[in-house]
C-alpha cells in the first residue's frame, strides 16, 4: 500500500471513530499516539542495532536495569520500558487496558533525560488528559484507544522507505482535521508547498549567518506592530 493509500486509510477510518469528538480534539489522539509508535519503534531499532534481541528486550527493558535506562536516556533522551511499548501494546490483545496508556505516558515523563526536557516535557499531556473523552467507562475508553492503535500499526517508522511515510502521513492527517474543524477551531494549516517556499526564503536570506534565532510572535502583538508600523510608512 502506497503512502496516499495508507493516509487516506486511516484519515476514513479516523474520522469515522471520532464520532462526536470535535476534529480539532481527536487530532490530538492519533497525532499523539503516533508519535508515541515513533519514539517507541525508534527505540526498538537502536537496541536492535545494538545486538539486542526480541527476547532480551522482553526480558532486560526496564526500570530495575539502571544502566541501560542510563544509556538510552543518553542516546535518545529518553526511556520506555518493555511493558510500555507500543508494539507491547498490540501483542496484549485482549488484556490490553487505558490504564496501559495512563501508566506508560506518566512513566515516559517521569523519565526524561535531564538534558532533553525542554523537548519532550509534557508534550503527551493533553493526550494523557484527554483519554476520559474517549468514552463514558474504562471499557470504551479502552475499546476507543485499540481501535485506534491498531489502525495506525502499520505506518512504517523504520526509515527504509525512499520517502518520508511518518512525515506524509502526519501533515496528511493534520489537514484533513483541520479542514474538517474550519475556523471555530481558531486553527489554520499552512499547506506543505508554503512551508516550504517560507523556508527557502528564509534560508536564503540567512544563509551567511552562523546563528540563527527564530521568535513566535503572539497574534496580539502581530497586529500592533503591523498597525505601527503602517503608520510609520504614511
């Protein structure tokens, strides 16, 4: 199956299980849990590619193994133990419940490298807070989230491909929800052919420079500082 097959698969089979969720809302589930598969399938390959079995894995990855948390951290900046795998997940089958989710998201915050927590502090947050909208009990809330990771499994995070599958998918994803929630929303996608002039412009406007700052600038001050300077140029 194709990339543009596969997004489309799973935007259908999305925005059908979402049901009443707003699309601005529910895109924060599967967004969420794709980034999960990523940076649990990335740890995967890197113990792989570093002599590790299936069933070492299974047996050494966790938390009482203080050195090897000491060195993925190290590596990767962060650690997932064995039992909160993504892949873990989908081998539970019918013993798979939320509070796997509730409990592998809390253990991913709390173990962080030091050195990596401005990139990946709290980035599961609102995921983690918003798995009660899934459903009214434990039973939907679990049935709701299993359908969900299952249905994104089969995005290939292994970087074998001669293009970037994780990478279509995600803005594939994001456009669509986006489309779908308008403007009530407060959100608005950028097309991928813009982001990518921007970035050429200013790329090569900055070219000469040896640093580079980039601010986020707030709409408010956006609009004053539009008006200001409106008023200058007259």
């Amino acid at each position: 199956m194709n990339k543009q097959r596969l997004a489309s698969k799973i935007w259908e089979s999305a925005n059908k299980m979402r049901s009443k969720i707003e699309a601005n809302e529910y895109k924060d589930y599967i967004l969420g849990f794709i980034f999960y598969k990523f940076l649990s399938d990335k740890e995967v390959k890197y113990l792989k590619e570093n002599d590790w079995t299936e069933e070492d894995i299974k047996q050494y990855l966790n938390e009482e193994d203080s050195e090897t948390v000491l060195t993925i951290q190290r590596n990767l900046g962060y650690f997932i133990a064995y039992e909160n795998l993504f892949s873990t997940w989908l081998d539970m089958s019918n013993d798979f419940n939320v509070s796997n989710v509730r409990d592998a998201l809390s253990a991913f915050n709390r173990l962080i490298d030091s050195s990596h927590k401005k990139v990946f502090e709290k980035i599961f947050d609102t995921l983690q807070t918003g798995l009660s909208k899934l459903g009214d009990s434990s039973g939907s809330q679990t049935k709701a989230i299993s359908d969900l990771i299952h249905l994104i499994k089969d995005i290939p995070m292994d970087g074998k491909q001669d293009y970037d599958v994780l990478g279509f998918i995600y803005e594939y994803l994001i456009s669509n929800f986006a489309a779908n929630a308008g403007k009530k929303a407060g959100e608005f996608y950028t097309p991928h052919e813009v982001s990518v002039l921007m970035s050429e412009i200013v790329a090569e406007h900055l070219k000469d420079r040896t640093e580079i700052k980039i601010y986020d600038i707030k709409t408010p001050r956006l609009i004053q500082f539009n008006y200001s300077y409106s008023r200058f140029a007259a």
